[in-house]
C-alpha cells in the first residue's frame, strides 16, 4: 500500500516542475486588456444591484431566484455568450415565498420587533394577538408541566445566544502576518469536538424536535426562535423547515429583542404580541435549475476542453443576499464579460456556472458535475475535458490569493499568475483546504476546484446569512479587483498547452 501511495506522490512531485515550466508563462498583454475593461469599463455594481436591490431575496425555489435566472441568462445572451440556458439538476422539492411579516410587542408596552418568518414554516393566516410563554426544559419530561397551557399562546425555548456590546471593528482585511501563516500547512490534531460536546449537542437537538412535536399537539400558535446576533439590529436566519409537513408558523428574531421578551416573563411579567405572516409554498415546478453560458474556445485542437468559473446565485431572504453570494454571482458575471469584451484570445472554452441550491447542501453543482462529468460514479469522457473550476464565495472582500487544496502541482502556476496583482495586495498561495461552498463538488471528484482567499469585511459578524446583507455592504473597488483577477486567472488556464495539473489519486484498492 505505502509503495503505491509513495509513487504516486514521488511522480507528481517530479512532473510538477516540468508542467509548471511549460504553462506558468504571464500572457502581459491580455492581462493588459482585461485590467483595462475590468477597471475602466466596470459593470460589476450594475450586475449586483440587479440581483440585490431590484430582484432582492433568492431562496431556492422562489419566485426571486425564477427572476434572477430570467436575468442572468437574458444578460448572458446580450453579451454574445454561446449556449445559454436555464439547465434543471434534479429535484429540489417545493419553493416558498414570504409575502408579509410583521410583528410586535403589546404588552406591558408597544414596539415593534426585529424577525422574519422562518424559511419554508406556514403563515398565521391572519393577525393574531398572543400570550407568550418561555418553557424552561432541562429534559423532555420538562415539558409534562405544559400540558394543556400551550393552546393559542406565542412559545419561546431556552437559548445560550447573547447579545453583547463588543469593543472589535466589525469589518476587517488580512493583515500582513495572518496571509504570511496562511502559507504554512496547518496540521490539526482532532476535530475540535470532544466526545461529550457531540453527545451534548444531540442531546439539545433531540429534546428540540421532541419540543417541536409536542407544541404541535398542544396548539401552539406560534414559535418564535433565535440565532447569533451581530448587534444593531442584526439577526441571523436558518436552513428552516424545508422537509417538515408539520411546521409550526416561526419566527426567528433578532436577539436583543428575543432575550427581551425572555426577561419579561422570568420576571413575571405579563407579556403579549400581535404577529401577522403571510408565507406561500409553490409546488407547480420542483426542479432545480443552474444558469449556463459559454465562450467558445478559438483553438480547433482545444476547443472541446473547458476552464469553468461559478458562484452560487440562491441567497436567504431576510435580507438580498448582497455578500452571500450576489458578490460572488456578480463577480464571476462580470468576469466573464470582461473576457469576452476584452477580445483576449482563449484557446479552451470558458464556461460559466451560476448556482441554485447552495445553502441547502450545494445540489446544484454537485448535481450538475454528477450529471455532466460523472456515469455510475465513475469519471466519464467529459471529466477529463475540463482543466479547473474557480470559485467565489467568501463575501465581498478583495482577493488576497488562492487555496489550493492540496495540488502542491499547481503552485508555480498561480505564483506567476498572481504576480501582476502583487501592487493589489494578491498574492498568498497556500496550500490548505478551503470548504463549505461549490468548489467542494469538483475537488471531490478530482477536478481541480479553487476557491479565492478574500479579505473577510464583516461577512462573519454582519452579513452573512443575515437581514443586513444588503448592498450596501458591497465593497465596489473589492469586487472590480475580484473581477480582473478572476478573468485573469481564467483566460491563463485557458490558454495552457496542457490542462491545469490533478492531484495524484490511487484509485486501486489499497486494502486488497
């Protein structure tokens, strides 16, 4: 087993400086002509503006992800990109749309409170005005206390979730020293979570569920919930309850507001709200769809091969999705533009992929590279016509460098690719692992997937996932950055005399 593995190794350490030699070369003038459009002729605010402020939330399978498909491949075509279209992955199941959500405090006083329908639970059908219990549980047998009090009153759950003044900047960017140990591999011993902890936290997601089910048989009207905050009026959603028949109406609320009603009631006061949501489910179409579109390779000999580049398009809802990921989206699209207007020469076809299904477990690119690249769960011909993926899906912040996840091959290659975006602040290669987002769905299979590593902002205390995720959290001159490199780094592989370099992978069985 180990004189397999060690081979494989050795060959791809040898290979790699030869294949780094022969395609590590900077194309300066095309380089020249995509820093011109991207930095002089810049769309990429238009493009995000479109997905955020005038089409606005697009959870998958509503009615503003239709409209953003409707967009996206409608703009493609008028920039002249070949082979547009709307493409179904699979199926997702029912959509689901909020159309009002209101909610206030009445009793001992009126105020209006911060929260939004919980993704894919039903309406009140109406205006109601409820009592609210807080139900103290260590364990199910807790909730036997409960019995018969609950019907038609507002519950709320024991929650570890703070709201505290912090004394840190929200939004920050890389310093020097943190992008200089990100180039050091970072071996971890362990998961980080203890035995213990994992029992713990089964434990609490149990006596949830149970929670859940017994609300249902008691009559409870509505649930209301919370999350980590970021202060100042910022909550965060949830995945919601997309496979659960049987929901309850729930709201999730910013959690100052949450841990006010909380106190209330310990106190003994008398707490009441009034709370109307409207929410609809769709059902007509159950698909799940990406939007494609293509530049057509020059290069009869490498035409058929593709250099691809994608971001998720869905978003949450409770705010329009500007960071996560209409940045991304947006990015990519312009991108894209870029190198078509640019006219820059680009041997192998680039084809562009905007995501659906992201934040529910990246269905749409699993689905599709499942779909396209893949027979049996076994590589098909197509799998080996594409050279790499590039990803973006880390906020708005500017591009600091890359991941390379693992393919020690292809550092040389993005060491000299970067070095024009060196006076950008670019050019941290590092060699670790990057997850949670699309990239995940090529790497998994042995296509080459990158992800960019990009300046944080406040992506992690304010917007993501979040009801300020708005644009005006955009960082314009971030993202005409992102954009130029992103083209870049495209147009490079699509003009290589060989494809981007694979990570060396066994596929014998080493056991046997």
């Amino acid at each position: 087993m180990k004189r397999i593995l060690c081979t494989a190794l050795m060959l791809g350490l040898f290979l790699a400086p030869a294949f780094a030699r022969q395609n590590a070369n900077v194309d300066y003038e095309s380089v020249y002509k995509i820093k011109d459009e991207g930095f002089n002729n810049s769309e990429v605010m238009d493009i995000a503006w479109n997905l955020t402020d005038r089409i606005g939330p697009r959870l998958t399978g509503s009615t503003g992800l239709k409209n953003a498909y409707d967009w996206t491949s409608a703009t493609m075509k008028e920039w002249g990109l070949k082979n547009v279209k709307i493409e179904a992955w699979g199926d997702f199941g029912k959509g689901w749309d909020v159309e009002k959500s209101y909610m206030a405090m009445t009793k001992p006083y009126y105020q209006a409170m911060i929260g939004i329908p919980k993704a894919w639970t039903p309406g009140t059908n109406g205006l109601m005005k409820l009592e609210v219990v807080y139900i103290e549980m260590e364990d199910e047998s807790d909730l036997d206390e409960y019995k018969g009090q609950l019907g038609g009153k507002a519950v709320m759950l024991p929650t570890t979730i703070e709201a505290k003044t912090t004394f840190e900047a929200d939004a920050r960017r890389f310093t020097d020293d943190q992008l200089d140990d990100m180039k050091n591999y970072n071996v971890r011993s362990g998961s980080g979570w203890s035995a213990a902890r994992i029992a713990e936290y089964r434990k609490r997601a149990n006596m949830r569920r149970k929670a859940y089910s017994f609300f249902k048989s008691e009559g409870v009207a509505v649930v209301l919930n919370t999350h980590r905050g970021g202060g100042q009026g910022t909550f965060f959603t949830s995945n919601g309850s997309r496979n659960d028949d049987s929901a309850l109406p729930e709201v999730e609320m910013a959690p100052e507001h949450y841990n006010r009603l909380v106190r209330l009631v310990e106190k003994g006061e008398p707490v009441e709200i009034e709370v109307d949501t409207k929410t609809r489910f769709l059902t007509e179409d159950l698909k799940g769809y990406n939007v494609i579109g293509e530049i057509p390779g020059s290069d009869p000999a490498l035409k058929n091969e593709v250099v691809m580049l994608g971001a998720h398009l869905d978003s949450w809802f409770a705010g329009t999705g500007a960071t996560d990921n209409a940045a991304g989206s947006a990015a990519m699209m312009e991108a894209i533009r870029i190198l078509k207007e640019s006219g820059v020469q680009l041997k192998r076809t680039v084809r562009i992929a905007l995501w659906s299904g992201e934040e529910q477990g990246l269905h749409g690119s699993r689905n599709y590279v499942k779909n396209t690249f893949m027979k049996n769960d076994l590589p098909n011909n197509e799998h080996g016509n594409v050279s790499a993926y590039y990803n973006m899906d880390n906020g708005t912040g500017a591009i600091r460098g890359i991941y390379l996840q693992g393919n020690e091959a292809a550092r040389p290659l993005f060491e000299e690719w970067f070095k024009p975006f060196h006076e950008l602040g670019a050019q941290t290669i590092t060699i670790r692992n990057t997850g949670g987002t699309d990239h995940l769905a090529f790497d998994g299979v042995g296509i080459p997937g990158f992800q960019f590593v990009q300046d944080p902002i406040d992506y992690g205390t304010r917007t993501h996932h979040t009801n300020m995720d708005l644009y005006e959290r955009l960082q314009e001159a971030d993202l005409k950055k992102n954009a130029v490199i992103i083209a870049s780094m495209v147009m490079q592989t699509a003009n290589m005399d060989q494809k981007m370099a694979r990570k060396p992978k066994v596929f014998e069985n080493l056991n046997r």
